[in-house]
C-alpha cells in the first residue's frame, strides 16, 4: 500500500496528516491534470469534530482505489505510487482537495 500524506487539515478524516481511513478514493475519472482530481473519501470537519477525535489510529499507509484512469501510477483503478499526497488545507468541499501525485501516462 502506498504511503500517503494529507494536508487537507479541514477533513474529518486527518489526524496528524495522515489519514484513519484504511482505504480511500481517488476520484476523476477524465482527470488530465491534479487539479481535476479529488480526494472523494473527504468529509470536512465541523463544530466539536474539531476538538472530538476517533479512538482510531491513523496509519501512513492506505489503499487507494483511483477512478484517474489516466495517471501513470494507477493499474486496475488501484494506486501503485510508492507515496502519494492529497492537498487541499482550506477544503470544504470533495472538489477542493486533489491527489498532488497524479502524472498523466505518457
């Protein structure tokens, strides 16, 4: 499983950059480019989720289904990246947050 870092900070998900999910979606199916990609496992954060945590573990590793078809890194709509990483720090919504690692098969 690849490593994966997350700087979307506003996700519920995220505990010290790292995400408590065992496995997330990629989502951008047409995506040419990062920005059209997006993290579709984002829930943002509200009111007490800030301050209220999961007894759940984050883990620096995760599966990642990637509906990218383009991007070098996915075989078979799983991430093969050795690391990857999903940014969006002020994110409200699935649309913006992207995967950063995405690279068009050339």
């Amino acid at each position: 499983m690849p490593e994966l870092k997350c700087g979307v900070v506003t996700c519920v998900h995220n505990k010290q950059n790292y995400c408590e999910l065992d496995s997330i979606e990629v989502i951008g199916s047409s995506a040419q480019v990062s920005e059209q990609t997006s993290c579709g496992s984002f829930v943002e954060r509200k009111g007490e989720s800030y301050s209220n945590s999961s007894a759940k573990d984050a883990s620096p590793t995760s599966d990642i289904v990637c509906q990218a078809v383009e991007c070098k890194y996915n075989d078979s709509r799983k991430c093969y990246a050795g690391k990857i990483s999903v940014m969006g720090s002020d994110a409200s919504r699935t649309e913006e947050t992207e995967c950063a690692t995405f690279k068009k098969e050339s």
